[in-house]
C-alpha cells in the first residue's frame, strides 16, 4: 500500500534517482493508500506522461501454468 514504514521513502526515492524503474504492487490495495493510488492511474495513463505503468494480472498468469 506504500503507506508505512519506510515504502514511502523509497517510492520517492526511487523516481528521484532512475529514469526508469519498476515498483511491483503485491495483493490489495487499500482505499485512499498511495498503493491504489498509483493502481487506478493504469486505466488513466496515456503516452504523453513520463512515467510508464503496466498492469500484470498474478491470477491469470498463475492459473494458465495449471
């Protein structure tokens, strides 16, 4: 959720030092975290913005290894 301990430092830290770098979001996303936040703008991001953020679905990539 990027919300404790020291995620928040390294999210900063991390588009302040790279051009490019990829931050995985891992299970639920709460409501009002940074987490969901940066999960609901896949859906809003188009070419123009700098940074690039792909959605990769666990489930499905899990479930067609059965």
């Amino acid at each position: 959720m990027l919300t404790g301990g020291n995620s928040p430092r390294y999210l900063v830290e991390l588009t302040a030092r790279f051009h490019s770098a990829t931050v995985m979001l891992t299970g639920y996303q709460a409501l009002q975290t940074t987490g969901r936040t940066i999960q609901n703008q896949v859906d809003k991001s188009d070419s123009s913005s700098k940074t690039r953020i792909q959605r990769w679905d666990y489930e499905s990539s899990v479930s067609s290894f059965s």
